[in-house]
C-alpha cells in the first residue's frame, strides 16, 4: 500500500496546510499499522505529531478541532506504546481522555490505557478502565470486539455479559450490517471459548458466524478455516 499521492503533494505544495499535515499522520500510522510499527516509520510519525500537536490551532475551543487534537494524541500514544515508553503512552492518552468531546470518542482512550496496563500486569488499572468504557460505551462495533478481546486475553473474570448487550444494542442501530458484525463478534467469542479450552461451546458460536457470513465473503472463508481448526482441536485433545 502506498501513501495517497496527493497528500504528499498537498503538503509540499502546502506546508503550512493543517489538513495536509493531520492527513498525513493518519496515512503514515496506516502504513506503520500494517507493517507492524517498524522503527524508521515510528520516527517519522513521531516527528509529524510533534509538530502537528504544537500548532496552536488545537488549543481552540470548537469540536473540529479537539477531534483532530485527540486523534493526534492518540496516535501519539500509540506509537509509544509500541516503541516500549510506557510513561509517553500513559500521558497521551490521559491528555485525550480529558478533552471536551462525546464520550463515544473518549471511550477510545481508555481502551488505549487499558491495553497499556494490561500489558504491564496492572490489574488494578487495567480493571478501571475497563470499567471506564463500559460506562463511556461507544456506536464504533470494533470498540467493544476489542473491548471483548481484551476480557479474555488478560483473564479478566467479569460475570457479566454488558459488552454482548453493548454490542448488540451497536449494530441494531445500524441495521444494514447485522450479519456482517455479528458474524465478527460470534467469531470473537468462539477465540475466547478456544483458549478457555471449552471447545464445545467455541464451535456453536463458529458455527453461528459461519450461518451469518455472506457465502462469497472472506470473512467466511475465515470462519470455516476456524472451524477446521476447532474440530482438529478437539481430536487432539481427545
């Protein structure tokens, strides 16, 4: 994947152009994305979000300009967390989270904190903010499958289901994509069953997704490659 074209030139033309400088940074952190975050792209990102967050354009007041400031924070505390400075990390993502903004959007930078002290051990905090985006919520589906990860991945034991019904309550809003988000979801939860060893349940939920999935789709090849893997599972461990 390459950067869009006119972005770069855009911002040689117009140097001066805040659009062009925040558009970049957003192309730059796809790229570093998905190339897993080397090095050379994390300088460069950092530079570009240095100089982006000293433009006093993000000190004003009106919501356009808050959004981009927290964007820009939140990139930069992801980059952070990926090049290992957790302190950086912590203080970016804190300056987002007290923004004037919806808390659909704050929901975001205690997801990022949350990752940062589960990653730590932080239990404690972990579990704060956690709690915190339970009581932020947020319409972005992607928020609460990260959320839901999250809860398995670090072992967090809550007898709850809130993030099912947040999720459910999310894309009953926006009801053209029910399938497609619940399939993502049901495959979500079958990963979680896997690594708590309940393959049983695991295949109902794969299985589920697999009904939902559109037949031609990618996410359905997905599904049935997982689902491979459960049964295959299964016979190993008998």
């Amino acid at each position: 994947m390459h950067f869009p074209p006119q972005n770069c030139r855009y911002i040689h033309q117009k140097p001066w152009s805040h659009d062009a400088r925040y558009l970049l940074v957003l192309n730059y952190l796809q790229k570093a994305r998905e190339q897993r975050f080397p090095h050379h792209l994390c300088s460069i990102l950092n530079r570009l979000i240095q100089t982006a967050l000293s433009n006093e354009l993000y000190s004003e007041t009106e919501i356009r300009h808050q959004y981009r400031h927290f964007q820009l924070l939140l990139c930069a505390s992801e980059i952070s967390l990926q090049c290992g400075n957790h302190m950086s990390c912590i203080t970016d993502a804190k300056k987002a989270s007290q923004l004037v903004l919806p808390d659909d959007y704050l929901f975001f930078a205690h997801l990022l904190l949350g990752r940062l002290y589960a990653l730590k051990g932080d239990r404690l905090n972990f579990r704060k903010e956690y709690a915190k985006c339970l009581e932020l919520r947020t319409d972005c589906h992607i928020g609460w499958i990260c959320l839901k990860l999250m809860e398995c991945q670090y072992e967090l034991e809550i007898d709850s289901n809130a993030i099912d019904l947040n999720f459910e309550e999310c894309i009953k809003r926006d009801g053209n994509s029910w399938n497609t988000w619940m399939a993502a979801y049901n495959l979500v939860r079958g990963m979680n069953l896997l690594q708590k060893r309940d393959l049983v349940s695991a295949e109902e939920f794969v299985a589920q997704a697999c009904s939902l999935a559109d037949f031609e789709s990618c996410l359905f090849l997905c599904h049935g490659m997982y689902l491979l893997w459960v049964r295959a599972s299964k016979n190993y461990l008998a």
